[in-house]
C-alpha cells in the first residue's frame, strides 16, 4: 500500500506539468486559428488581452502560500477560458479577415497575355469590374520566356498616378493580383516592359460593367432607335449602355465599315426586350462608319469616330475635312533599320490623304516590331495616326488621313526613341 503511495507521489509531479503542458498547448493551438482568422489589428489586441489575463491569475496563483497541484490546474482552467471567451468575442465582434483590401467580397477578373503579347498585345484591351469592390486579377502569362505584368493608373494613360504595379511574369507562367477595390471610374493598365503595345482600359462601375458615367447610350423602342448618329472616342475602347424597349423583340448594335454592311467592326449579343445590356466596344479609328440593328436593318445609322462627346440626341452632320488641293492620296515612304529610322522628316501636302509606304527591314526576333505613329507634338497628347505593328522585315502601305498645314511629331510606339517631325504644307 505504502509502495502505491510511493509510486502515486514519484509520478504526480510528473504527470502534472505534462497534462498541463498538453492542455496549454491544444488552447494555444486553437486560439492561434480564431487569431489567423480575424484581421491583423483586432488579433493583436485579443492576444495582448489575454496575455494579461494570463499574467494576472498567474499572479494570484503565486502570491498564495502554497501552490498546490489543484491551483495549478485552475490556473489552466482560468486561461483557456480567458483564451476562448476573448477568441469568441473576436470572432462575433469583428468576424473573418476580409481579402484583398478588406472590403468584402472579392471578385475574379481574367487576363491574358498570349504568345506575342509584345507585339499584338493583351487577349483584350478592356475590362470591367465591380467598383469598390476588391480584385482578385488572375494573369496568365501565355508568351514564352517573356515577361510581362499588369500596372493600373487612376486615369485615363500612364501619365496619371500609379494605383497598382503587379510583379514582372516571365512566362508561360501564372499568377494572381490582389488589386484593392477601385471607385466608380474608368482606369488605364499596361504592361511596363511593353507600354506602347500591351494596355487597355479598366471600367468600374456598379454591377460589375460599368463604364463610369461616360460612354455613349442608345435606345430601341417601336422597332426604331432613338438617334441615327453615335459619336465614340478615336482609338479608344469604349462602353455603350443600349436599351431594348421592345417587349419580346430582339435587337442589337452593330458597326461596319460601310452601308453594304458586309466588312463588321463589332457586333453586339442580340438583347430581348424589356432589357438593359452594356455593349464593349473596340478601339476604332477616327473616320465615319455605319451602324444598324442586324434583326432590323432598317434601324440605322450613322458612327462617327473622333469627335468630342458620345452618345445619342438630335443628328446633325459632323463637320467635313477639308478638301484634298488633288482629290487624290499623295504618297510618302519611310525605313527602319537597326532600330533608326532612315529619315527625320517626313512631307506631306495639306488638305490631302498620304499612302505612306512603310519598309521594315529589321528582323522581328531581334528588334522587335516597329510602327509609324503620329502625333500632335512629343507629348503624345494627341494622336493623329496610329499605324499597325509591322513584324520586320516587311512592307506596309499606311493610309494616313488628310492633315492640316503645320509641324508634327512622329515615332515608332514599340521604340519611342525612333522619331522624327511632319511638315504639312
């Protein structure tokens, strides 16, 4: 009996720190899941106050005369209800940790940049997103052995402040952004390496196509449109909010090149009405088009693409160019090669269309693909003519519309420092 009581006092002092040391450790084991599930600040403070929980009973435990093996376990006892009862008002209080920003839900958003992404650009030039609502930008890079990323302005171009710079990915390779919620507005993105080819615009706006306020609107009603000319931004992507009126009747918008209606700019999904549908529609040159519903070809009408503005209200004719001195195109040629052009400037003669023939002679794999581009001055500001990327060595034959008399700025947008000037006499 004796023996017994022997072994009894050899194992409790043992056995005690051990269950102890258990029972601290699945509590501390539990608390850290409700502190990993609650946002940084509050974690912080759950876990200060109960460490001073913890150090206030184990002060009381102390301070008594004899620490008897039942205070300790009340010491345990004590903690882990502290532990839990502060997790639990967390976790009731605050509630989980909020992804990306913090600021609810988080919704997924696609983009790609496909083998030779450099040259031709992302899988699309346009996205749209839920205004203030976080990003979860999920990027797929599709181009071998190069990289590329996403970085958003809060504006219109890159001249605007920076609100999101993504890691460089050198594909084929994946990844997510975690993009903080954007407000009601509409935002430009490129990629850094390869700014002049690989951009695009970003809508937000409420309900997850927003074009921020500013795009064109178009009406259907008694199988008529409520305007017959819609005026869009040059080289631009653009969103247009079109309502189909017509209960049960099927309607969309369209833009061809012309009134044969046989070379398509865009066309929209088909909408049945009563409905509301927001229409992405592609950068398109400045120029003057048609437009028409498909399942009614008698509604019609007229693009027109450059001027200020968009949208419906009462037509009324743009104003014409000025007429060509000829009546016919001049022509004008240009060459590169080793990333030079072969000329600084550029003639052209006023009032007057130019074929401007383009001679790449430098090889892709290289340099890289080289373009034409003119522009108001060197700021960029204002874009007179984009040319097509030309994958060396090629030749092109550019239209460049009529310009006014003056003094112009020119360059290659793949190379910024190939440049030159346009005199226009």
């Amino acid at each position: 009996m004796s023996e017994g009581k022997n072994r009894e006092g050899l194992l409790l002092p043992i056995l005690i720190p051990l269950g102890a040391l258990v029972v601290i450790g699945l509590v501390l084991f539990a608390f850290s899941r409700i502190l990993l599930a609650i946002s940084h600040n509050a974690a912080t403070v759950v876990a200060l106050v109960v460490a001073a929980g913890i150090v206030a009973t184990a002060a009381f435990v102390a301070s008594r005369q004899k620490v008897t093996g039942g205070s300790l376990i009340s010491m345990v006892g004590v903690t882990a209800g502290i532990t839990m009862m502060m997790g639990g008002v967390a976790l009731v209080a605050v509630g989980p940790e909020k992804e990306a920003g913090g600021e609810g839900p988080v919704q997924t958003v696609a983009l790609a940049a496909p083998p030779g992404a450099a040259a031709d650009g992302f899988d699309t030039d346009s996205l749209s997103v839920k205004a203030d609502e976080p990003i979860a930008l999920e990027f797929d890079n599709q181009d071998p052995n190069v990289p590329h990323n996403v970085v958003i302005f809060d504006g219109p171009d890159e001249k605007a402040p920076e609100l999101f710079k993504g890691d460089l990915v050198t594909g084929p390779s994946k990844v997510t952004y975690k993009v903080d919620a954007l407000p009601a507005g509409t935002y430009f993105f490129h990629c850094e390496v390869h700014p002049a080819t690989m951009q695009g615009v970003i809508d937000a706006g409420e309900g997850g196509g927003g074009g921020g306020g500013g795009g064109p609107t178009l009406v259907a009603q008694g199988i008529a449109f409520d305007t017959d000319r819609v005026t869009l931004p040059a080289d631009t992507p653009t969103v247009l909010t079109f309502e189909n009126k017509d209960a049960n009747t099927p309607h969309n918008f369209a833009i061809y090149e012309d009134d044969t209606a046989t070379t398509p700019l865009f066309q929209g999904d088909l909408a049945t009405g009563p409905t509301t549908v927001e229409y992405k529609l592609p950068a398109i040159p400045a120029g003057s088009y048609y437009f028409q519903c498909d399942v009614h070809p008698s509604m019609n009408g007229k693009v027109v693409v450059g001027e200020a503005g968009g949208g419906g209200g009462s037509p009324t004719e743009a104003p014409s160019a000025p007429p060509s001195d000829t009546g016919e195109s001049a022509t004008a040629s240009i060459a590169a090669a080793g990333l030079e052009f072969d000329t600084a400037t550029l003639t052209f003669p006023a009032n007057a269309p130019v074929i401007l023939t383009f001679d790449n002679q430098d090889d892709v794999n290289t340099t890289g693909p080289h373009n034409v581009s003119i522009y108001t001055d060197d700021t960029l500001a204002e874009s007179l003519f984009k040319g097509d990327l030309v994958n060396g060595p090629a030749t092109v034959q550019y239209q460049v519309p009529a310009l006014e008399p003056g003094d112009y700025y020119f360059q290659c947008d793949v190379h910024p420092t190939m440049t030159g000037s346009v005199s226009v006499s």
